[in-house]
C-alpha cells in the first residue's frame, strides 16, 4: 500500500506534538508538503524519474500518494517539521532557519 501525504503529515506531526491537528491545519500543512517535495525536485530530480510529465505538486491532496519513493518519507516530513517551528517561533532567526533547511538537505542527499 502506497504512503499518502497524510501519513507523511502525520509523521511530522508526531515530532511536533501536534496529534489532535491543534496547532497546524492540515491546509498549511499540505502547502509545506508541496514546497518541500519542489525542494526535493530540485535537489534529487532523480527521484521523480518517469514522472517529470505528470508530477504537478500544486494538484497533490493529502490523500494524494507520495510521488517519491517511500524511503524519503522521514526527510519530507522533517521539512514540514523545520516549516512549521520556523513560523511558529516569533524569536527564530535566519541562521536557524537555515541550518533547519541544511539538515533536510543532507538527509536527502546524503
């Protein structure tokens, strides 16, 4: 069976403590989803080999499949994790916010 993104928004949920759906609405959390899987593209477009005719991340929904292999579903939802910490925290500043994305990065790429 195929992960959807809600799985992977639940997974970031999880770290964020954010079970019930309290603090993040799913609408924004797919919005993070869609960033982090262009992100994705463009760091490993390797991963959307046979789909680069097909793959449109603003028509993905939460039931949506994950259109990467399922391996990557950690690292995609660390993005929405490091998305949604950075709006959250009015005291966050640039350097955190990047070494947030950096980490994403590695992982992806490793």
């Amino acid at each position: 069976m195929a992960v959807t993104l809600q799985q992977v928004v639940d997974l970031a949920r999880s770290t964020l403590n954010d079970d019930d759906k309290v603090r993040w609405p799913d609408a924004e959390c797919l919005g993070y989803v869609q960033g982090g899987l262009d992100a994705v593209l463009e760091l490993r477009p390797d991963l959307f080999i046979g789909k680069f005719n097909t793959y449109d991340s603003s028509a993905l929904t939460l039931e949506s499949a994950l259109p990467i292999e399922e391996r990557f579903r950690r690292q995609l939802a660390d993005y929405i994790v490091m998305r949604c910490e950075t709006k959250d925290d009015e005291s966050v500043n640039n350097n955190r916010a990047a070494l947030a994305y950096k980490f994403f990065e590695t992982r992806l790429i490793g």
